[in-house]
C-alpha cells in the first residue's frame, strides 16, 4: 500500500479539469494502454497568450491521476514560456512527495506538457522516438530521456531510472544499456565540478557565441524572438533581445532562466547576463 500525502488523495479523489478542452490551442498524449500508463492533455490561450484552460485525461494509477490534476492547475493563468519551466519536480512538490516508485507518473504530466506545447507550436503530434534512439523497447524509452532523467534528477542507478519512466522494468535486457548511459552522465558531470583552466577572454567570447548559436537562439526563434551578443566585460555578458522578445512580458524571465542558465553551464557559474 502506497503511503501518499492528504494532498494527493485529494487530486486522486477529486480530479479537477478532467475531460477535454473544445477546439484546444495544444494537444498531447504521451503514454500506451498497454504499458498502463497513458494521459492526453489540451489547453487553450487567452487572448493574452495566457493558459486558460487545461484539461486532462488520463489512464492510470492514482498517481498519474493526482499528478494529472495537479498539473492543470499549475498551468491555468500562465503563458506557454512559463508553462515551459514546469518541471515533474515541480509537480511533485506541488503534489507534497510522491513515492518513489510513481515518480514517472509525474514524468508523464511533463512530458504531456511538451507534446502539447510541441502540437501548439507545430500543429503537429508529437512522436517521442523522434528524439533519440529507443533503449527500452517494453516502454519506449529513448536514450535521451533517460540521459535527461538521470542529469535533472541526478540517478545513479537503473532501478532509479526504472521508478522515473519505467524503462528497465519490464524484460530488463536494456539493463546494461541505462547503465551505459548513466555512467557516462556521471563522469561528465563529475568533470565539471573538476576545476576548469582559466580561458582566456577570446575563448570566453567564442563559446558565449556557440552557446548562443547552438542552445539558446532555437528557443527564442521558436516563438518569433531572438537575441544580439552586445559585449563581453570580464563575467558581464551583455545582449539585445529582438523580434517578438523586444517587450515580451516574461522576457526577464527568459534572461535569467533560459539565458544565463545556459551560459554559466557552459562557461563559469559567475557569468552575469544583462539585456541593454
């Protein structure tokens, strides 16, 4: 018998926004029937760009339902940028704690958050085994959700994985696979807490610019935006937004969750980004 806070049974026992929104502006289902775990998610914009309505369906334990209803109401009220930002972590603490061995219900409201953010943006569904190469056949799992998984949670082991997306739980001949993956996880991010040679202020500039090229500008061009690398002065990185991200209500928040994010991952955690 699985040991869940007041706040769970209240989600499992009553679901709120179940069902599905009419003519939705995003669409995602993640999930098979036949693995037991399955939920559809739509939402519809405001004519702010806000969520404002969220609506799920979902086949599954109490958990998947309770994260499911959770996760609605996390999103009504913001805009698909903030949206973005919600990680399964954030459901699980909204939730209070889930047990251990139902994380992945969790995992499964985020990844249905994506499909349907994908769908909005696309207009198309999105396919999961599009993004890398399947590791567990029993459920699906591609490489680099597990490569996600185990650097957002930080898992050192399968069994862990297993409770996060159940791969590995089902014949277990991927077993050695996750582990594969994992340790390589675990060395690349025990390198980066080895201390880094000073670069030079060249260097510096170069990887600010690949970093811009390469992991930040996709993000902003997805939603009609992008941004200018004005100057460099010792840790101060200085950008211009433009495009749609000139005024953009959450653009301070892009700045520093998205911005500066990546770039003191990939180039010194004193990086300070400011937007001229």
């Amino acid at each position: 018998m699985w040991e869940y806070t007041d706040k769970v049974n209240d989600h499992f026992k009553n679901p709120r926004n179940v069902g599905a929104v009419v003519n939705p502006d995003g669409d995602g289902t993640v999930g098979s029937l036949a693995c037991g775990d399955a939920m559809r998610l739509t939402f519809k914009l405001d004519a702010d760009l806000r969520i404002a309505e969220a609506k799920f369906q979902t086949f599954g334990c109490a958990s998947a339902i309770a994260s499911s209803s959770a996760l609605t109401e996390m999103l009504i009220g913001k805009t698909i940028e903030e949206a973005e930002l919600i990680t399964n972590n954030d459901i699980i603490a909204y939730l209070g704690d889930l047990p251990k061995q139902k994380v992945h219900c969790s995992v499964m409201g985020r990844e249905a958050l994506e499909a349907a953010i994908y769908n909005y943006r696309t207009g198309k569904v999105f396919d999961k085994k599009l993004d890398g190469k399947v590791v567990c056949h029993c459920f699906g799992a591609t490489d680099k959700e597990i490569e996600k998984l185990a650097r957002a949670q930080q898992l050192t082991t399968a069994e862990e994985i297993t409770h996060a997306c159940k791969a590995g739980g089902g014949c277990g001949q991927c077993i050695p696979q996750i582990e594969a993956i994992i340790n390589r996880v675990v060395g690349e991010e025990q390198a980066k807490t080895e201390e880094k040679p000073r670069m030079t202020q060249l260097q510096k500039i170069r990887i600010i610019e690949e970093t811009i090229d390469r992991e930040i500008r996709p993000i902003l061009r997805r939603d009609g935006g992008d941004l200018e690398l004005y100057d460099v002065a010792g840790d101060r990185v200085l950008v211009k937004f433009v495009g749609a991200c000139v005024g953009c209500a959450v653009s301070a928040v892009t700045l520093k969750d998205v911005v500066e994010s990546q770039l003191r991952e990939a180039v010194s955690d004193d990086i300070v980004v400011e937007a001229i």
